[in-house]
C-alpha cells in the first residue's frame, strides 16, 4: 500500500491549473480545479502521451498527441482515440501543501473502453493484447474476403476509397477512409494481366506503435482483392505528416463525440 507524499504547496498551481509531479517515481498530472485537486497518471492509455502538457477544459484534459480526452477525477477514457482509462490516486490537502497517494490499479474505464471489450469479446479495461509482429510494407496477390461488398464501375481512386470504407478500426470501429489514414491511392495497369491493376496505398496509422496495424494492412488487402479487376494490392506505411485529429471527416468525428 502506497503511503501519501506532500508534493507541493496549495499556492504552487492557479484554479485552474495543472502541473506535473513526481510520487514514489512515477510522473502523475496534478490539477486544481474549482478548489479541489485532482491526480492522474501522466500517460494517454491510447499511445502514451504527455497528458500534463494537454490542454485542460473543466474536468477534462486532452491529450497533446491525438486529442483524446479524460476525467481527471477518474481517468476514464472520454474519447477515442483512447479506450481505457487512465489511473486515477488519491489527494488531500493538509497543512497548506498538497498530498498524492498512487493507486495500485485504475478503477474508472471511460464509455470507449466498454464498448471495445464488449465488441472484442475483452472484458472492459482489459489491455489490448499486442499482435504478434508483421511487415508494414506488404504486396502481392490476395484472396478475396467472403461476403465483401464490391462496388460497381470501373476501378478508379473514388471506387477505392469507396471500398476501404469497408475496413474499420479494430478499437475505434470507424473505417479507415474516414480516420483519415489514407493518404494515397495509385492504380498502374498490372504487367502480366493488362486489363487488371495494381493498386498501392499511402496508410498512416493513428501511432507509430499502432498495435491495430497488421490487421487494418491485412483487411485492406482483403477488401480490394474482392475486386476482379484488381491484381495485386501494395500497402506502404507512412508516418510523415503524423496522423492527428484534424484529418478526420465530420461523420467519424461524431461517431467518435470528438466536437
């Protein structure tokens, strides 16, 4: 059992305000707000971000890195892109100075991280299992998906992206297209079968460390495969410029409550 440690005085941070603090050797976001003072683990669930350095709205804090947003007297996951809470610990105020106790465990998990465990088949909470490694760069012949819808016409960048709105994130459960991770699309006849085409794809993933990133490589290839006219299906992974909030369309940003 963790012990309190006084980790500054009241008058140290403004109502509101926020700071970063250092308990037991853990780096935890300390806010004042409305007179009470709240402590969070200084780490987005989503890909580890900086949350002290988010920007703070009431009881909310954004993080820095892709904008999703937790209760700061919780640590629940408010938004995507995150799906778990963060951990919550213990303040007071004695003697005119400020008191963190670390929590063992987080207790809160925000709605997104219900929805994922239950749509996953994880409990809620749970940490997402780490997929076993795989290339970010993939090409070649693929078998067509079952059941996969393909539009009609011929194969253009619009028929596309049309059907890798297909392809959802495995946490977030909005496609691909419009997370805004496709960054290009290039069509080149195919040299052994003319009247078929090689499609490549730019993709960014929401992370670097992404761990959803296999699986969406993988099911775009399946999507597009479904395409007769379609020989082979390049997947280029790329991360410049980084994936940020911005380049999601309005409908995934009211699927997501992002506003």
């Amino acid at each position: 059992m963790h012990e309190f440690r006084r980790v500054l005085d009241v008058n140290e941070v403004p109502d509101p305000g926020k700071t970063l603090v250092e308990v037991d050797g853990e780096m935890v976001a300390l806010f004042h707000v409305e007179g009470a003072w709240y402590a969070i683990d200084d780490v987005c669930t989503h890909d580890g971000g900086p949350l002290a350095d988010g920007e703070l709205r009431d009881f909310r804090i954004a993080c820095p890195r892709h904008g999703a947003r937790f209760d700061i007297r919780t640590g629940a996951a408010l938004t995507m892109p995150a799906v778990r809470a963060t951990r919550a610990h213990d303040v007071k105020v004695e003697d005119a100075a400020v008191w963190v106790r670390l929590r063992s465990s987080s207790f809160a998990d925000g709605p997104a991280a219900h929805a994922a465990g239950s749509a996953t088949g994880r409990s809620a909470g749970a940490a997402t299992p780490t997929p076993a490694a795989a290339p970010l760069v993939t090409d070649g012949p693929v078998a067509a998906g079952a059941g996969t819808s393909v539009p009609a016409g011929p194969l253009c960048e619009d028929v596309v992206r049309e059907i890798l709105k297909e392809v959802k994130d495995p946490e977030l459960f909005v496609n691909i297209v419009d997370l805004g991770l496709i960054y290009g699309v290039t069509l080149a006849p195919s040299p052994d079968v003319p009247t078929r085409q090689h499609v490549s794809i730019d993709m960014t993933m929401t992370s670097p460390a992404c761990p959803a990133g296999p699986q969406l490589i993988a099911d775009t290839k399946r999507a597009l495969a479904a395409r007769p006219d379609v020989s082979q299906v390049e997947v280029r992974i790329v991360m410049d410029p980084p994936w940020t909030p911005d380049r999601m369309t309005d409908a995934a940003r009211d699927q997501l409550g992002i506003f």
